[in-house]
C-alpha cells in the first residue's frame, strides 16, 4: 500500500463536511469512501506537539517537542518519525508543504521534498493559498509519474492558519457566517469567520486536486488516505486550550478492502493511534514505547473500540501555559498549573481576540481543575469538581490522569517542564506572540 498523509494547519472539525457550514464537496468525495471518526482528538492543540505525536507514537513531553518547531523546539529522536521507519520498509518518503516538527525540514530525512528546502515560517511574503494550491499541483505531478516501489506522501495545507485570505467581494456581509459558539457575536468576527470558511475553500479544491491525481494514476485501490489537521481553529477558546475546541480534530482514513465504504465511526480515538495504524498497514514493526493503539481491529469490526480514554497536554506555545487533560465519551478533567487568566501571546491575532480582549477576557481567572460533564455542559463552561454527585467521577479521571503521568514519566510531576537550549518564547506580559522572543 502506498501511504498519503494530508494535513491542514488549525482547522479543528470543520473539514468534516458534515460539521462544516461551508459546503466540501471534493472533501466529501473522500468521506464517501472512507471512515468519518466523529470523536477524534490531537495530543495537543498547538502545533509542532500535536503534530510530533501522531508522527512518533507518544506525547509531546515523551517525545521532546514541547513547544514550537520554528522556536527552537524538536524531537528528541528523529529516527521515531513514522517517514524514517516507514523508510526502513523500503518506502520512498516524500514532503510537500508544512511539515513544522523540525526547526529545518532537512532534519527528519525525507527522500524527495517537492516544494524544495525552505520551511514557510522563514518566508514572509509567502501567500499561503497560492502556495498550497501549487503544492496540490506538485502532488498531482508526483502522483502521475511512474513509480517503482510504495510511497509515504505527507502533503501539509497552511492557508487555514492565520492569516486567512480575503472572502470573494461578491459575497454580502448578510451572508457571514457567525463564528463558533464560544466566540462573540459581532460583525467583525462573522468577516472573520468568512475568512476562515475561504480558507477551506482553498484546502477542499487541493484535496480535489490530489484525488483527481490519484484517480488518473489508478493509486485509488491500493493507496491508504489520511486527512486530518492538528488541532482546533485559531479562536479564543480553541487553538491552544484543552477544551474539545482545541483537541477536536476531523480525521477520515480510506483503506481499500477495509475503511472504504463511506461509514461514520463515533469510538473515541487519539491521532497517536495513527502511528501503530500506520506501521501495521506498512508491515513494520510499531517502534516502542509507543502510546497509540492500532485502529485495525476497529476498522475491520473486531472491537467496537480500542481505548476509554484520550489524553492532551499543553507546555510552550508563544508562552509557557502547562496543561493536562483526560477525556472519556462523556466527562473531561483539566488540570492548569500555575496560571489563572489565559496568555494573551498564546491566543493568535484577530479580531475574536480583539473583541474578547475588549469585554475583558483575558482578566477571568480559571479553575486549577475543571470536570466537565459533556453532556450537560458541551461548550465546557461549567465545573462539576465541587458536586458530591460527581465525586467519583472526579476521583477516577484525576487517578487516571495521575497514573498517565507517571506511566510516560511527564516532567511536569515535579516542577516546570524544563525548555531546550536555544528555544524561544515570549515573555508571559506579552500581549501578542509576534512581540520580541527570548531565549
């Protein structure tokens, strides 16, 4: 089997055509054949972690990527990234686009880099969506060409990290879509939203353009198709919390013979699952210690699922803002060390943040822990730690979470998780992460 990893950047649920207000149709002709998973979750909901964990197998605090690749942050051991052990089982591994799990791309190994050597965080004048639309067009290109063993293709899309493009002038301001329920009401952030949405207009057409690739060079029958992001949309109470909204994700994998008839599958899944999934598919052995758990069995009908339990952390974005979190189908507890109020460097530049920053949101001190019950409570506003009804509920995600942290031996047991050497942030009064860095 060849194997095609395609990723955005900050799109959360919204590339499920089914959870987006905006029509996907090329999308959707992925989702037709393929597995919907409803109740997916990244490892982490900022970038360089989330996406070091579905390529290595383990957490961010496991694997060394604790913070921002561009920031000076990586994998302890590139040798775990799934293109150089899927290169162990003599497939050929090609990049094209975002990659940000190495401050350089020409760290992790890939034998072919189609959009040449130079990472998009180090060109400024860079416009995200005719990039990716000419990154497609190089896909396309690589797919139709001949071929002599499997290949590993990770395609990475940027346009839906901020800045968005501008929406089409035609559309009317009446038109906007209103942004998502934990963000304020307001013209400014309806064009916000209608940005965003423009944005995955730019990924659905490239997710067009590289099945229309694979159609043509007949791949359709014997290629396994991921499309997934790394974690939630870059609006307050989202991208970089560890609310669903940050750790969310849409995750659809076609697998001829197995995960091709178009279902919906709610078991609740971990992107570290990708990996054993991955190495199982490619008949290589997982590397170990790895935390995911190969979605085969589900896949095929022999489990109905494959974990209880998903876990997320935080530690570095712009600031250091530590974080855990356990989530089971129904309940999530969320633990914050040592920081009240949300950073503001940690909440990405826009007008929700503007808006929210004006009513004072970065002024509301937060719970060190908070049980939510995601059934009574899905926007995850309330706290149920205090309630005697909830008590055991409590006990058993802090027991769990505790013995998490023990078993992956998490730094954060025993004081601040400590920042490589030459790693970058802000200072924790920044008000925007594109404020002076230090080391």
């Amino acid at each position: 089997m060849n194997i095609i990893y395609l990723h955005t950047h900050d799109s959360g649920r919204f590339l499920d055509p089914a959870q987006s207000p905006r029509p996907l149709p090329q999308v959707g002709r992925l989702t037709a054949s393929a597995v919907t998973f409803r109740n997916a979750f990244s490892a982490a909901p900022t970038c360089s972690p989330s996406r070091s964990a579905l390529l290595t197998g383990v957490s961010p605090h496991v694997n060394g990527m604790t913070g921002l690749a561009h920031r000076g942050f990586r994998i302890t051991d590139y040798s775990r990234h799934l293109a150089r052990v899927l290169a162990g089982a003599e497939m050929e591994t090609v990049l094209c686009g975002v990659q940000h799990v190495a401050p350089h791309k020409s760290e992790i190994g890939y034998d072919q880099v189609l959009d040449g050597p130079t990472d998009y965080f180090t060109r400024p004048d860079l416009l995200p969506h005719e990039w990716d639309r000419e990154n497609a067009r190089r896909v396309a290109r690589f797919l139709t060409a001949p071929h002599t063993r499997p290949f590993f293709l990770s395609f990475g899309l940027l346009t839906t990290h901020r800045p968005y493009p501008q929406p089409a002038p035609a559309v009317p301001e009446r038109s906007h879509r209103r942004p998502p329920a934990v963000v304020a009401d307001t013209p400014a952030t309806r064009y916000d939203m209608e940005r965003f949405l423009t944005a995955l207009d730019v990924v659905d057409e490239a997710v067009g353009t590289v099945l229309d690739a694979i159609g043509e060079a007949g791949l359709w029958d014997d290629t396994v198709i991921l499309l997934t992001t790394d974690h939630g949309p870059a609006f307050p109470e989202m991208k970089g919390t560890l609310q669903d909204g940050g750790v969310g994700v849409s995750l659809m994998l076609h697998v001829p013979g197995i995960a091709d008839d178009g279902r919906v599958e709610q078991a609740l899944v971990s992107q570290l699952d990708l990996y054993p999934t991955m190495c199982e598919l490619a008949a290589v052995a997982t590397p170990q210690p790895a935390e995911g758990r190969s979605l085969l069995p589900l896949l095929r009908g022999d489990a109905a699922s494959v974990r209880d339990e998903v876990f997320a952390e935080t530690n570095y974005h712009a600031n250091y803002e530590p974080g855990r979190a356990i989530r089971t189908g129904r309940y999530k507890l969320i633990r914050r060390y040592g920081q009240s109020a949300p950073l503001p460097a940690n909440v990405d530049d826009s007008a929700p943040k503007a808006v929210m920053d004006e009513a004072g949101y970065f002024n509301i001190a937060r719970p060190d822990e908070q049980l939510v019950d995601l059934l009574i409570d899905p926007t995850e506003r309330m706290n149920f730690t205090a309630e005697p009804a909830y008590r055991h509920v409590y006990a058993d995600l802090a027991a769990r979470l505790d013995a998490w942290m023990e078993r992956t031996d998490d730094p954060l047991r025993l004081g601040a998780v400590p920042r490589p050497k030459g790693s970058r942030v802000n200072r924790q009064d920044a008000r925007s992460a594109e404020e002076p860095t230090w080391e």
